[in-house]
C-alpha cells in the first residue's frame, strides 16, 4: 500500500490556522517565504512516500533484531536513514549556529508527521532526536551543545529518553538510577532503564542518551531527579566517538505494534565505567525533560494524525475497489454503501480536524519562541490534547479502516491490522493519556489562574456564532469548567478524561469551523480537496461535537468511583 502526502490539508492548514505568512513576517522566520514552504511540504511529502513508505511492511513483518553485538534493523533502513541525513531533513527547525536552518518548529512537526505516516516505526528514531536537540538547546551547556548539537541535529547521530525503569513508569519520581560525581564535572551512572525507544541501533555510529538519575543525597521524588547526557561511546580529543561508555543494549521486547523500533532494556555502568554530562542544574532534571517531553507529546499525538491518514488511504482505496452487493440494478463497490461512506467521511473529519489542532499548537510553540507569554501558555494548555486526542483518533481511525476492510482488515496482507497495531502504543507512551487528563485539570486547567483556557474559550465563543452546535459545546465546557473548580480531587480526577475528550472536541470544532469559513471564502466550485475539507467540516461540527454533549453528565456527575471497594472490582 502507497502512500500519498495530504499535501492539499497540510499547505491549507499552515495557510489559515497556523498563518504562516505571519510567522515569516518576523526576523527569526524569516527565510520560511511561500517557496520555501511549499518545496518542503512537498519534498518531504515526496520523500517520505519514495524512501520510508516501501519498508514499513518489511520493518512490521521483520522487526529490529537483538544480538549480544548489538541491534540491527531489517535492510533497507540503513540506506533510508542514511538518504534522511544527506537530504538534511532533521536541520529545519534547528539553531542556525549550530547547522540548522532555524525554521518554524511547525515544519518539522510536518516532517515528523509525513515520516510517521509512511513509516511509524522507523519514525520515533528521528522523533527522539528532535527532542534530545530540544533538551540540549535549551537547557546544555555551551560544550556540550557544541559537541553534540552539529550532529544530532543532522542526525549523524541520535538521541534518546531515558526515564522508565521497572518500578518507575507514570510515577517518574520513583526512579533509582544513580548519579555519582566524579570530581571532574563528570558523573559516574548506574542503573537499568527499560522501554528505551532506539536505545540501540545499526542507524547512526553514536548515540545520546538523556538519563534521568539520581544524585546521592537527592531529595526523594522528582525534586530529586538530574538528567545526564550519556553516550553510548564517548567522545576523544577531535569531538568523535572514542572510548566505548559502559551503555549497553541487554535486550528488546516483542511487542503488538511498532516492530521495526527497538524497545530497549538499558545497563549502564555494569563495568562501573558509564559517564555522564549533567544537563541543566543538579535536581533540576524535570524541568529539563519536560522541555524534552512538551516536544515529543506534540509529535506523538501527530503520530495519531499520521496514522489516521495512512490507514484512511489505505480504506478509501480499497472501498473503491471492492465490489459487494448491488445498487441501482448493477454490482456496487463498497465505497456506495452508506455505512461505508459514513465510516470514511468520519476518517476524513476527524483526520483533519486533529491535524489542524496539531498544526495550530505548533504554531503557537513557535510564537512562543518569538517571545509571545500568551503563545507559550496556550501551546502548554494544548499540547495535553493533542497527545491524547490525537492518540485517541489514531487508534479510533486506524479501527474503522480495518472495518471497511471487512474480514480482509483481519488479515495481515491488507496493512490495515499493521495501522490498528502500531496505532495502539500512541495512547500509552510519552505520559499515558490518563496522565495528560491528570495534567490538564491539575496543572495547565489553573494556568494564570484559569485566565489562559477562559481567554482561549472569549475566543472560540465569537468564532462559534452560526455554529449551534459549538455554541451549545462552549456553553457545556464552560459549566463543566465550574463543576470542577467545586469538586474534590477525587471526583476531579475521574471526571479529567471526559472533560480532556469534551474540550479537545470543542478545540477542533472551532479549527474546523475557521477551515469551513476559508474553504467557503476560496472554493470556485472545482476542488476536490475543498469539497471534502467543506463536508470533514460540516461533519465534525453536526456529527462529532454533538456526540460530545454526551460527555457533561460524566464530567458533572463523575462516578463514584472510590466508593467502591478493590474487593468489589476483583469480584
Ligand atoms: C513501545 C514503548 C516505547 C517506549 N519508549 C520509551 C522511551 O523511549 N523512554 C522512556 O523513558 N519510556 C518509554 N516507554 C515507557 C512509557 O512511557 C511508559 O510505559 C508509560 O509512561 C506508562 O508507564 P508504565 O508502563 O509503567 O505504566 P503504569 O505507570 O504502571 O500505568 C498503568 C496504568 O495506570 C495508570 N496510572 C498510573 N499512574 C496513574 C496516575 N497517577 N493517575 C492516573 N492513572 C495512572 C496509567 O494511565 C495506566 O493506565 C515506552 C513504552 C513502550 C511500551
């Protein structure tokens, strides 16, 4: 199965929702003119599909390999990789001092998200480096980013995140990786880490490790957590890969989805002879991974848009072609069958409509590194829906597709059981979505005192008028808003998904009502792409918001979950 770039929703998007022009009228965009753009949503679109989209069904069906000499991708991946690095893709968003091309962080999300899409796998190895550079870049020291930041961020070698271990999953402060200081700024670590995404590979002849460990004598939790760049071979006096850095690679899971990424076990220091370079200050590793972490809760949740897409081309094109059942007196395809049109035109809506939230965050992450305050906090208020969202559409998107592929989806040789497979791992990494929920109503819901989401709602309330469905979602947000200001944290908490699904849905009718709005204004009635992006419009706002009117009863009234005993569940 092929793989065709949105080219048409992606240049729509950063035209109208995320206003490119307006980001290249300033100093530090300024090289992201018209031509610019367009030549890299199109060459990366065009690359993805030629160089990443053929090895996505060799990388699922063979997988990453684990020997005691190291980890190996299927063939292929090497020379793909390679064709990555030399064509430069990894360098637009990155600081011009160090080789990037300081572009809008907005393209290299659209990088990321064509990658994914014809490449899920084989994508995360580029998406963990993407967020090493971002970790380095603002929180390294100047050494380190001068050694480090040239070839990471061109990919010559790659980075990783390294905070899981056995007992220490969503509740990162429990981790027990050590961190001894040496004497001479450099610390000596110990500890297993498990789940490390790329934590091994034959792509790159060095890798970065960012390690979250612990100081001796750290407070307990996460106020007692530094991160540590620890490389898998250090480098000698020319600022090349030297001594080997005690890092190893003990072994890789076998796993539902996502095959070809190997999901390592990390040892470092079982030698005793591991190094790492703080990043940051001492006990001040949160903040640093949290930059790391803003970044690549971003680009998971566009994993879901990339998957969406690939597994709605792949069901579109096999409903034009599978012919069942019989209308208007002659042999039907699928695709004239009302359900199957509904199920697509769902795939469609809700493709776009996540995609523009995507887009728009991005773009305010990229206002916010113009200096923009209130930028910086809407990109933070949002960046927990477009993680789990986004995440959750994947999965929604790539069921139905293997659903139009009837028993055929059940089959392997269709790719649609790939799509729903890979899809699965997005709600669970980067901070399961039951977190982002947690995060949403803990932490950004109170943001300036409530003032960024109430700003954000002033908004989308003069957007909404015309649009009676979005006006009543508003209303209904904003009453769950009070209900969870008077509620305790108990009932906060079990009411924090619902009330995550019911403002993402609220955010992307308002996006999809903007799209409706400029495809109207631009439509001379002979675009395809317009007649679609009018109908995933009106379909989000008449079908999709309405189901989310459902949604205020479990936010107001959330179950009383805790009245019930751990006895009672295991009954
Ligand atoms: C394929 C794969 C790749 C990964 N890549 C990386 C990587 O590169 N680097 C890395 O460091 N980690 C990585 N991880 C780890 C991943 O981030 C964790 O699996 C995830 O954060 C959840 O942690 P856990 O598995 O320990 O689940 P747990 O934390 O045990 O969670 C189990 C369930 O309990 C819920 N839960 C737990 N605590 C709370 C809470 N406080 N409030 C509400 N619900 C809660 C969760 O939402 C979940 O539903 C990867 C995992 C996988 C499977």
């Amino acid at each position: 199965m092929t793989y065709t770039p949105p080219v048409a929703d992606q240049s729509f998007l950063l035209e109208h929702v995320v206003k490119i022009a307006e980001l290249s009228g300033h100093n530090a965009f300024a090289d992201a003119t018209p031509d610019v753009v367009d030549a890299i949503v199109r060459g990366i679109g065009e690359f993805a599909a030629a160089e990443f989209a053929p090895l996505n069904r060799i990388g699922d069906q063979l997988g990453a390999k684990w020997s005691p000499e190291g980890v190996t991708l299927p063939d292929g991946f090497k020379q793909a990789y390679q064709a990555y690095v030399d064509a430069g893709w990894g360098t637009l968003a990155g600081p011009v001092e160090y080789g990037g091309q300081g572009l809008p962080s907005t393209l290299a999300t659209l990088v990321l998200e064509d990658l994914g899409a014809a490449n899920m796998g084989f994508s995360l190895c580029m998406m963990l480096s993407a967020g090493s550079v971002e970790a380095l870049k603002v929180h390294g020291s100047e050494d380190l980013q001068r050694l480090w930041l040239p070839r990471l961020i061109t990919g010559e070698w790659t980075g990783t995140m390294n905070l899981t271990e056995p007992q220490a999953g969503s509740d990162v402060g429990a981790l027990k990786t050590r961190a001894e200081p040496v004497g001479d700024g450099t610390y000596r670590i110990k500890g297993q880490k498990i789940f490390i995404t790329y934590g091994e590979h034959d792509l790159a002849p060095n890798i970065a490790h960012l390690v979250l460990a612990r100081l001796p004598d750290a407070p307990g939790g996460t106020k007692g957590i530094s991160l540590f760049l620890v490389p898998k071979y250090r480098l000698d006096g020319d600022g090349m890969p030297g001594e080997y850095n005690d890092a190893r690679c003990v072994s890789i899971e076998h796993k539902l989805g996502i095959h070809v990424s190997p999901t390592c076990v990390m040892s470092y220091g079982d030698d005793d002879d591991c190094l790492g370079w703080l990043i940051g200050e001492e006990n001040g590793g949160m903040r640093a991974m949290f930059t790391m972490m803003n970044n690549a809760r971003l680009n998971v949740g566009m994993q879901g848009v990339s998957i969406a897409e690939r597994a709605t081309q792949a069901a579109v094109a096999y409903a034009l072609d599978r012919v069942q059942g019989v209308r208007e007196a002659r042999p039907a395809r699928i695709i004239e069958h009302s359900d199957v049109r509904r199920m697509l035109l769902r795939m469609k809506s809700l493709t776009q409509a996540i995609r523009a939230l995507g887009y728009y965050t991005a773009g305010q992450a990229d206002r916010a590194s113009l200096g923009d305050p209130a930028a910086k906090a809407r990109a933070d208020l949002l960046t927990p829906l477009v993680k789990a969202y986004g995440t959750d559409i994947g999965v929604e998107v790539a069921s139905l597709g293997l659903q139009v592929h009837g028993g055929m989806g059940f089959i392997e040789e269709t790719g649609a059981a790939q799509h729903y497979r890979d899809a699965r791992i997005a709600p669970i990494y980067e901070g399961t979505n039951g977190i982002q929920a947690a995060d949403l109503v803990g932490r950004k819901l109170g943001l300036e005192a409530g003032a960024v989401m109430i700003s954000l709602l002033d908004q989308m309330d003069a957007d909404a008028v015309g649009h009676r469905s979005l006006v009543e979602l508003l209303k209904i947000c904003r009453a769950a808003i009070e209900a969870l200001a008077a509620m305790d944290p108990d009932d906060r908490l079990t009411a924090s998904y619902p009330f995550l699904t019911l403002t993402s849905v609220v955010v992307c009718g308002w996006l999809m009502a903007l799209q409706l709005k400029a495809a109207e204004a631009t439509d001379d009635g002979d675009s395809s792409f317009l007649e679609m992006k009018k109908a995933a419009a009106h379909f989000y706002l008449d079908q999709v918001v309405p189901e989310a009117f459902g949604l205020a009863a479990s936010i107001i009234a959330p179950a009383k979950v805790h009245e019930i005993s751990d006895e009672g569940f295991a009954a």
